[in-house]
C-alpha cells in the first residue's frame, strides 16, 4: 500500500539525488587535476596544453553547474514527496482511529 509506494518513490528519488552526487565529486576531482596540468602547461608555455585544459576546466564547471540545478530541484521534490506522504499517512493513520 501507501508504506509500499512512499519507499519505492524515496528510495528512486535518492538514489538518482546519489548518482548526482557522486558525478559532481567525480568531476570536481577531474576539474582539479586539470588546474594542475593548466598550471604545469602554463609554466611550460605549452599553448595546446594550455587550450585544452581550459577548454576542459570550462565544460567541468559548466557541467557542475548544471548537475547542482538538477539536484537542487530533486532535494525539493524529495521534501515534497516526504510531506505528502506524512500527510497522506498520518490521514490514514486518523481515519483509522476514528
């Protein structure tokens, strides 16, 4: 019943809020590593080296970007879902006592 649906609906919200999660850490690692082979690039005067770790920090960051405003909408639709199952139980748990 509702236990049922409330578990499987959380339990898909967080494991895609999970995978987020852990794509932002990965690519944050990437983003790192990339500023530390720009900065040798950069010490080196290795032009290409330089250009395409930009151009790799930047797609990072813009990528970071977008999974944090994808997050940031499944965190609100977890507390939505969160409330509107307290509410729906909480309704079933009174119309029983009644």
């Amino acid at each position: 019943g509702l236990i049922n649906e409330r578990s499987r609906t959380l339990r898909a919200l967080q494991g895609k809020i999970k995978e987020i999660e852990t794509e932002i850490i990965i690519l944050e690692e990437k983003s790192g590593q990339d500023n530390s082979d720009l900065l040798k690039a950069s010490l080196a005067g290795d032009g290409e080296a330089i250009k395409r770790h930009s151009k790799a920090i930047h797609g990072s960051q813009s990528k970071i970007e977008s999974l944090f405003s994808a997050l940031e909408l499944l965190y609100s639709d977890l507390d939505s879902r969160t409330r509107e199952f307290e509410e729906k139980l909480n309704a079933a748990v009174n119309s029983v006592a009644e």
